[in-house]
C-alpha cells in the first residue's frame, strides 16, 4: 500500500508518497492546478501500481482550492482521505520537525498521517452531504441578500414615501411590491383614479374590493411629505431593487427544490422531528457531519454554540450566564428556527416552553433551553438512525 500526501496551493500542488513500512518512495512532486497538472499526478502513481486501491490520498481541506485536484481524483476511483489542517498541526508538533514548515514536509506529514491512520474525515468525503454543505450556505447567502435589499428599499422608502409602510403590514408582500413597481412615489398615485387602483388591488388580491387599500394610498400620496428632489433617481432605485428582490426569491425556492431533491434520496430521520424540514434538516446534517464523533448529546451542544458560558472568579460564580454562541453559527441558526416552531407544535418541547415560561423566563431563553434539548433529541435520532417518536 502506497500513502500519498497532497499540500493544496492556489495554482501548485505538491505531492509525497510514501509506502507501508514508512520509507519515503517520492517526495516534492509540483503540479499545477490544470487539467495537463492532474494527468502528470496520475502518471507518477500509475508508475509504481494501475491499481487504485492499491494507494490511499491524504490532503487538507485548503478552502475550495482542493475541490478540483479531489474530483479529478475520485473520478480515477481512488481513496481520498480529506483532514482538517489542525490535525496536521497536531502531527508535526510529535515529530522532530515541529519549527519547520513547507510545502514538501507538509505533503510528507499527510502521507505519514494517513498512513498511521489517526485523523477524522471531513464531510467532502461524501458527495451528497457535501452538496448539501454547499446548497444550504448557498441559501443562506441568498437569504441574506435579500434581507441587505429589504434595508435598502426601507431606506428608499424612508426619503420618497415614509407614509407607505403605515397602508401595507408588509410591504414585501406580493400586492404591496407590485403597487411599488407601478407606483413608486407619492407623484404617481396622483395620475390614476381610486377606481382604477382599487381594481388593480382587487385583482392583485383576487378580491372583490380593494376600495379600503385604494383610498388610504390616494390618502397618504397627497399628503406625503416624501422628497421630490432627484425624484427619478429614487424611483429607479426602489424598482431595481424591488425586481432584484423578486428575482432572488425565486432563486431560494428553486434552491431548496434542490436540496428537497437530495434529502428525499438520504431519507434521513431527523426530518420527523417536529419544526425540521428539509432545508433545516440538511443544514443540521451536514454540519454535523459524523454523528459519531460526540460520544454525548453535551458536546453536541457544545458544537452548536447553545451551551451555557460559566463566569466564575475565585468564590464568585455567576447567576445568570449566557449562551456561548461558539461552534457553527449555520447549525446554531437551524436548530434555533426549528427551535422556534417545536416549542408551539410539540407537545413534549411545547410543555417544556411553558413550564420555563411560567417559571418567568423571557421567551428567547426558553427557545434556548428547547433548542438545547431538541439536541438531545437530533442526537438520539441520528445516532440509532430511528424516526422521532414523541414520548406520552
């Protein structure tokens, strides 16, 4: 068996092999990061076996500069191993070359890990888990620039039209961003009749009567003190950025069809806990990774960031301490939402809600403490790999 390390670089790879026994069979082998790098790698470990499994690869997940030389390679059917590089660190500091650091050492470091076997797999080892990792922070993204747009229409808003938020609860509703791309100021509800907006608001909604909305729009327009100053400059912003809304929410909902598609293929069991969907139920498992690594529901808490801090000095010990909020913030968020929702649909984390809250918690504490014991929960589910069942 031949171990084979691979230092990542942004446009060169460094790769040392070594054998069984320990003896360096090659060392500081560069190859770009190209198609013709990829295929001067496979013909060096073609010269000593055409046998893939007769070699086991090591590199370290380097950003998404690994990406390319791992698919190349796990097309050619080998065995990928992908280490987090503080595991490396650990390495080098038990070997006699702890102050020394490049990228030949490196790669022979990674050999001679993979080759002692004593790491832990990253999630790029598995291809749906992985494009699950990408699909779900994908999502949050777009979801974040939708909130950053949301900011900036508020804003638009504020200058050109402050009274419209006072006629629409939401003004990111469908009817209400509609309206703003027809009439995106004061000026324009000037030029069209109550009775012409109140059938456009009708049909908007496909009700009967949009007369109550028509008239306390035509009401706001004339007596708004919005700017008219650069008025077509504000206008051309809030409908670019209305449209550009739109277009982003279309895209999470395609998104999480994705991700809906993958999940339905894993049949993973955490989405029969109540408050898990797909899109949460993929963001947890593949954040999670290895459920095995947590050899207690604790330290899956901990990994999450919704543990409890502890400040203590000498005799004092505080009262009151706070979530951690250390860990992965995606999982801390995911199991928070699906936190959120248990605690009114459950009726085991709904009565644990209640009982904190009658205890005079504030609420988002309480969420806390269910969001902590839905961990248990997520624990318990994907270790046995058994369908959530509410106790009696």
């Amino acid at each position: 068996m031949f171990f084979v390390g691979i230092d990542i670089g942004k446009n060169n790879h460094v790769a040392s092999m070594m054998d069984d026994t320990g003896k360096v069979v090659f060392k500081a082998f560069s190859f770009p990061n190209t198609l013709d790098g990829g295929n001067a790698l496979f013909s060096k470990l073609a010269s000593y076996s055409l046998n893939p499994s007769d070699f086991e690869i090591g590199m370290e997940v380097t950003g998404h500069y690994c990406l390319p030389v791992y698919s190349f390679l796990f097309e050619k059917s080998f065995l990928l191993h992908v280490i987090n590089p503080i595991q490396t660190d650990g390495w080098r500091k038990g070997t006699e070359i702890r102050k020394r650091k490049n990228d030949i050492i490196d790669s022979l470091l990674i050999a001679d890990l993979i080759r002692y076997g004593q790491f832990v797999e990253t999630r790029l080892a598995d291809e749906d888990l992985f494009s699950l990792r990408t699909l779900t922070r994908f999502r949050t993204y777009l979801v974040e620039s939708i909130s950053d747009l949301k900011r900036k229409v508020v804003c638009v808003l504020d200058q050109v039209f402050p009274e419209y938020q006072s006629v629409f609860s939401d003004i990111f509703g469908r009817i209400s961003k509609e309206i703003l791309l027809q009439f995106p100021s004061p000026i324009d509800f000037e030029v069209v009749s109550s009775q012409t907006l109140k059938e456009l608001l009708a049909k908007l909604s496909r009700k009967q009567s949009g007369a109550v909305k028509a008239e306390q729009l035509k009401a706001a327009s004339a007596s708004s003190f919005g700017v008219t100053f650069a008025k077509d400059s504000f206008t051309f912003q809030l409908k670019t950025l209305i449209k550009q809304i739109s277009f982003i929410e279309k895209q999470v909902k395609e998104t999480e069809a994705e991700v809906a598609g993958i999940m339905k293929k894993l049949e993973p069991p955490i989405t029969t806990i109540t408050g898990i969907g797909s899109v949460t139920g993929a963001a947890i498992i593949n954040e999670i990774g290895d459920i095995s690594k947590f050899d207690n529901p604790r330290k899956r808490v901990a990994f999450a960031g919704l543990d409890a801090t502890v400040t203590q000095s000498d005799e004092f010990e505080a009262a009151h301490n706070v979530m951690s909020k250390r860990g992965s913030p995606y999982l801390r968020k995911a199991i928070f939402q699906a936190a959120l929702v248990a605690a009114f649909k459950d009726r085991v984390l709904s009565a644990y809600y209640q009982k904190k809250k009658a205890e005079g918690t504030h609420h988002l504490t309480c969420i806390g403490a269910v969001a902590r014991k839905m961990c248990n929960i997520i624990y318990a589910v994907l270790k046995n790999n058994q369908p959530y069942i509410p106790k009696a």
